[in-house]
C-alpha cells in the first residue's frame, strides 16, 4: 500500500542510504551509535539502496581496532530484522534505542561474510559482504528494515556469541507492482570524528588523508554525487567536518591567542610617533596574526594533505551550488541528550553550524 507523506518525510530524515543512480550503492550514516565499550568500531560506509525481491544486498565499510590488543580473524556478518517499521513514529522511535539491544539474525552462511585475518591496535581495514537476499531475515513484507554488520573476532577473550563490534542503519522494501509507491529520498551524508590535538592543530593527518585519497570515504561521497546523473539527492553535512578540512587545506596550524582584527574590540591600537621619527605602536598594542612569529615551512606530507582538503572543498562547493545543504548541529551531537540535559550545548552547536556554512559561502 502507498505509504503517507509524513512516512517518507521521517525516512528521509533518518535513512541515509540510497543509490543516485540504479545499481548503485551508496554511503550511509550510522542509525544508533555504536557501544562505547565496544573494542572494534564499525561504520558502513555502502549499502544497496533497497532490499531487492530477488538477488544480493551489498554492505560494505571499515572496521577500527580501537582497544589495546590485537585481533584476529574478525567475521563481519550481515543481519536484519524480520519485521519492518511501517509508520513515522515507529520509525522515528526506532532510531533511538540502545544499539545493543537485538533487532535480528545474523547470516553466518559461507561466502556470504567477508573475514579479516589481522587488525592491529588502531588499525582499520575495509570489508564488503554480499548477502543473497533470501538468507536475510526480511518477511518480504513493504517498509523499512533495521540492517547492519556485527563484527567477532578472537583477542585475549575467547571469541563468542556476543558481537564486538555493531553498526546497523535502515533499508526500505518497496511495494511491488506499484511504481507511485516506489519513490525514494537519497541522502549523501558528510559526517566523520573530528579530533584536536592539545595545540589546537586537526589531529589524525594519517586518517584524513585516507579518507580524501582516491576511495577513501570523504572521496566516494562526491564520486557518488557525480554520478547521480539527473537523479535528486541531499547533502547531509556536519560543519565541522567542513571546519576541519578547511583548516587541513589551510595548512592546519595551531590555534592562537593573538588578537582577531576582524572582531570588534581586537583591532590594532593607533600608532603612535617615537621621538626618532618612526613609528612605536601604542603600549596597550598587541601582535595581530599577521604578525605572528612565522612557522616552519610544512613537510611534504602536510602540503599534500593541504592540497587534497583544498581540491575536496573546491569539489564538494561546485557539486553543491546553489542547492541547500542540510546541516546538522557542529559536532553532529546528540540532539535528544543536550535539550535534555543542557539546551545552551544545543544552541551554540546550531549557532556554530551556521557560522561555519556563512564562512564557507554554502547555503
């Protein structure tokens, strides 16, 4: 049956898979967060856009050794859930609760996980699983799935049933036989864990520098927006991913403490004539950034990394235009928990937020 407006509306809002083009996988963004406690961290980073009548779902992504100790043959196995969320509110509720809690079967069939043999402490590595669609535990019946990838691997804890690491997004299942019913919003997000060292410099080069390098993830998603073609899609943005690629792209230097001339209140105080003839500036007078004492000229590997970020933000503003970008709060915080607890959080991070895209001159 046609499912009403205000179901697709909360669809696209939280479903951030879909394919610009047919065929296509797409980058999605996590529903619930992962376990805080959980040793392997994963994100998917491609999914099909549908789960489709006949023929394989498509999930890949990375996994990220975030513990002390070395894993060995990591299994990433599909699951679903057998009962789809056919209403707004449902589906609005659905992405909120504890990602521990089971919504499905995994599918452990041969040939249908992807295995990866070794994953140091702090390593990250890639998988892809292609699961035929009738060993998934979908009813068939029209709506929308909780899909996803639980990851077991073995360390110094015996492996077992309990998955060390999660993450698990939405799929829809479109009516069959009813083309007005199979309207779909894509969603491109932009979305990533941005870190600062104690100087204020952008942290974890290495990780930014994969992500933008050809197939990294900051890379697909413009790849997938090129590809679109004539079909409509979003942009899903935290600013302060922007934010840090800006940075990246302007060498990433170290926050200072010199005065803002640009703010009302830091401005160079007047010069003031010295008895020799030149110029002393006033006492109260501080150093402004072009002042600063210079820097050392940037190795090799921050001028390449510079000029990946600064090609990205070239790329992603021509891709974007004119078209409406939507924002999330800077920091992509949890919304639900800040209004609870302390809504200034809230209000500085959508303030922030738009400070970063008027920066940027993205609408």
């Amino acid at each position: 049956m046609p499912r009403p407006s205000s179901f697709r509306a909360a669809l696209a809002g939280l479903l951030t898979a879909g394919a610009a083009c047919a065929g296509l996988a797409a980058p999605v963004g996590a529903a619930p967060a992962a376990k805080e406690d959980d040793p392997l961290l994963v994100h998917i980073d491609t999914i099909s856009p549908v789960l489709p009548e006949d023929g394989d779902v498509e999930i890949g992504g990375t996994v990220t050794n975030v513990s002390d100790e070395p894993f060995t043959r990591i299994n990433l196995h599909a699951f679903s859930s057998e009962e789809p969320i056919s209403d707004a509110l449902s589906l609005s509720q659905s992405a909120t609760i504890d990602p521990s809690l089971f919504v499905g079967l995994r599918v452990t069939v041969p040939g249908t996980f992807d295995t990866i043999d070794e994953l140091a402490p702090g390593a990250s590595a890639t998988f892809h699983d292609s699961v035929p669609v009738e060993l998934l535990a979908t009813s068939g019946e029209p709506g929308v799935y909780w899909i996803g990838i639980h990851a077991l691997g073995d360390s110094s804890v015996p492996r077992d049933f309990i998955a060390d690491g999660r993450a698990r997004t939405f799929i829809p299942r479109e009516p069959s036989g009813n083309p007005e019913a199979r309207e779909a919003s894509v969603i491109l997000p932009i979305r990533s864990r941005v870190w600062y060292d104690e100087d204020g410099a952008v942290a974890g080069t290495e990780r930014w520098a994969r992500r933008l390098a050809e197939g990294g993830s900051l890379d697909g998603v413009l790849d997938m927006a090129d590809s679109a073609g004539s079909a409509p899609y979003s942009w899903l943005v935290d600013p302060a991913v922007l934010h840090a690629l800006a940075r990246l792209a302007n060498g990433n230097p170290p926050r200072t403490l010199t005065p803002d001339p640009t703010v009302p209140g830091q401005e160079p105080a007047p010069v003031e004539p010295s008895e020799d003839g030149g110029e002393t500036p006033a006492p109260d007078d501080t150093l402004t950034p072009t002042q600063a004492v210079p820097t050392e000229e940037p190795a090799d590997g921050d001028g390449e990394l510079a000029a990946a970020a600064s090609a990205w933000l070239e790329r992603f503003t021509l891709l974007v235009g004119a078209t409406p970008v939507l924002t999330l709060p800077y920091g992509d915080i949890d919304v639900s928990a800040a209004i609870r607890n302390d809504r200034t959080r809230f209000d500085q991070a959508v303030a922030r937020a738009a400070d970063v895209m008027t920066a940027l001159s993205l609408p």
